[in-house]
C-alpha cells in the first residue's frame, strides 16, 4: 500500500509548483531590470567622465554596472537552459516586454525640466547648476525655473521692466548672482534716477537658442510689459537648431530622443544630441537660418512693439549685423571684445568683469525716453 505524503511534503510540493509558474516572470523582470540598469550606469559613467569626475565618484556606478550585467547573464541563462517550455520563454519576453513599455511612458510622462509660458527652463530639482565643469555652485531659482526671485506676471505701475533674453552668459552660468548680467545692468541704471524704479528680468536659460530667445521675446512683451528688451546672441551656439525647448518637446513624444533618455538616462541623451545638434560656426547654411526666423518674427512686429537691443557675443560678421538691422525696432549693438581675462576659464561665458563691460555697452545705449511713461 503506498503510503500518503504528509502536509509538510504537500506544502513543499505545492510551493515549488507556485514557485515553477513564477520563475519565467521573475527571469524575464531581471532581464529586464538589468539591461535598464546596465544602460543607465554606463550612459551615468560616460557623463562623469566628460566632466573630469574623480575616480572614486566612478565606483558606485561601475559595481551598479556589473550587476546589471550579471543579472542580464543569469537571465539569458535561463532562456538558453534545455527543458525550458516555449510557454515559459513566452511569459519571460512578455515580462521584459512590458517592463520597457511601462517605463519608457512614464519616462515620457516625466518632466526634466521647468516651463515659462511654454519656454523650457531650467528644473529645480537639483539647486546645484554645474554646466560648466569644476563651476557648479548653488543657485537662487524663481518658481519658474528662471535665476533669481520669483516676479509678478502683470508689471506693476510704479516700476520699469528691462527683459533680458539670452542662453548662458545672460543666465549666470558659472558665475554667483551678484556677478550677472542681470544685476550689474539694475545697479548701473538704478543710478541714472528714473522717476521709478527699474527691475531687470532675468530671463536667461542655458542651452537655449534663437527659436526660445524669440519666443522669450514676444513673452516678455505681451506676458511682461517690458519696456525694453535686452538680448544677447551667443554665436555659434544660437544658431542651433537643437535648444532645450526642443528636448523638452522630444522627451514628451516618441522620438529617439526620449527613448535614449529612457535607456540610457536624460543626461546622456541631452549629452549625445547637443553634441550632435550644436552649430559650431557661422556658416552660410547657419546665416540662411538665422536670417529666416529673424523675418518670421519681423513680420508680426508693428509700430508699437517694444523696441529691442541685440548684443552679439562672439561673433562680427556683417551679415549678423544686416539680419538684426532688418527688423522692425531693433537696434544692433557694437559687438563687445572680452579677453580672456574677462571669460570663464575654457569657456565663452562671461565671468563677473566681463559681465561689468556688457552692462555698461547696454546701458548706455539705452535711452533715458524708453522709461519716461
């Protein structure tokens, strides 16, 4: 007579059936899971290398790697083992498979950075602001993503509004707030005694080029009511097709933009495709673009549009100066020459000398009849 199993063996018997059915899911998550978190570590490790990281900020990464790694292994293992059943393989691709569509909607979904009337700015997530390498220092962020104290929308009646628009050097990278732009230009003209104060709007965002200074333009005076729009083109740079309101649009669509981001971290992918993207000279095919979305945004500018003053930074050509010219109230300011002494080390951003010389070209280009209302 064969004698029945106990409850212990029941038990044990029952769990390793459970344990069977799960295997497959479990396999196909930590495939999943490990080429995420492979790609990541290695997209993180290439970002630290570019900014001269230590060897000791590399060790966390480097172990988070090979475990990815191994886990990517032990489940490959798993697929290529005999006896394993074509409905167990199925459930394990199914599981990866919806991992990597779970994640890469929510990386979509996700916002990397902050927005002002639709212009991408920078995110507060991080207070630190380290775009130029060995600079990173902690920084003041206004609700919107912008540098400094946060501002009333509607401009209030006994104050004067200079907008100034630009990418880096008008945001402050690499310098503190007392050596901006935007604070030495309020200090120069709250001295020439205007019947009110001034406030000058620091409307600055790295990595943002001549599409969002545009849009940034038509915010400050409808959004704004500025006075006076100030504007500092940084060339090469702003005649990128690429900006960060161009990510911030791809990261929010499928693109491959968004999915390298997903695999690879947002770094990274802001990393390879600014590279790629980045204008690196002031080409005729360049001049061609700056010289369209000037005329675009010319043509909805009419008499009473608030008058604008562009302040070309690193560039003297000619056809600069003709493009600018050729919109209605803007006014080209004699480029200014910034020696090394007055720049960040290994950069084309101003430090806090080179910011004293622009604000004093802008102001007193300014006259005294744009705050007499």
């Amino acid at each position: 007579m064969k004698a029945l199993p106990g409850r212990r063996a029941i038990w044990l018997t029952r769990g390793g059936k459970i344990m069977q059915a799960f295997e497959p899911a479990m396999f196909g998550l930590s495939l999943a899971g490990g080429i995420y978190l492979a790609t990541h570590q290695a997209g993180h490790i290439v970002v630290l290398d570019r900014g001269s990281a230590a060897s000791n900020d590399m060790l966390a990464p480097g172990l988070l790697l090979l475990l990815g790694v191994t886990l990517v292994v032990a489940s490959l293992l798993f697929f290529h083992r005999k006896g394993r059943k074509l409905w167990q393989r199925l459930v394990a691709a199914g599981v990866a498979t919806s991992f990597f569509a779970v994640g890469y909607t929510l990386e979509m979904r996700r916002e990397h950075t902050e927005s002002f009337f639709g212009v991408a700015t920078v995110s507060r997530e991080n207070p630190f602001f380290d775009d130029v390498p060995g600079r990173a220092a902690l920084i003041r962020l206004s609700r919107w993503g912008l540098r400094g104290d946060d501002f009333p929308e509607s401009k209030p009646p006994n104050e004067h509004r200079v907008a100034l628009i630009g990418g880096g050097p008008v945001f402050g990278t690499g310098v503190s707030e007392s050596e901006t732009l935007a604070v030495k230009l309020t200090d120069r003209l709250q001295k020439r005694g205007f019947s009110k104060p001034v406030r000058v709007l620091n409307l600055g965002v790295p990595r943002a080029h001549l599409a969002s200074h545009l849009a940034m333009i038509e915010i400050a005076e409808r959004k704004l009511g500025a006075n006076v729009i100030v504007v500092c083109l940084s060339f090469p740079a702003d005649l990128s097709l690429w900006d960060l309101s161009v990510e911030r649009r791809e990261h929010a669509t499928v693109s491959g933009f968004s999915f390298v981001s997903f695999m690879f971290g947002y770094k990274t992918a802001a990393l390879l495709f600014r590279e790629r993207n980045i204008a690196r000279d002031v080409s005729a095919e360049n001049v061609v673009f700056l010289q369209t979305e000037l005329a675009r945004f010319a043509a909805a500018r009419t008499e009473r549009s608030v008058p604008i003053y562009v302040v070309a930074l690193g560039s003297t050509d000619p056809r600069v100066q003709q493009a600018v010219e050729a919109v209605r109230g803007a006014t080209y300011l004699a480029p200014v020459r910034l020696g090394s002494e007055h720049l960040i080390d290994d950069t084309s951003h101003p430090n806090g000398g080179g910011n004293d010389l622009l604000s004093e070209r802008i102001e007193t280009a300014l006259p005294s009849a744009l705050f007499a209302e």
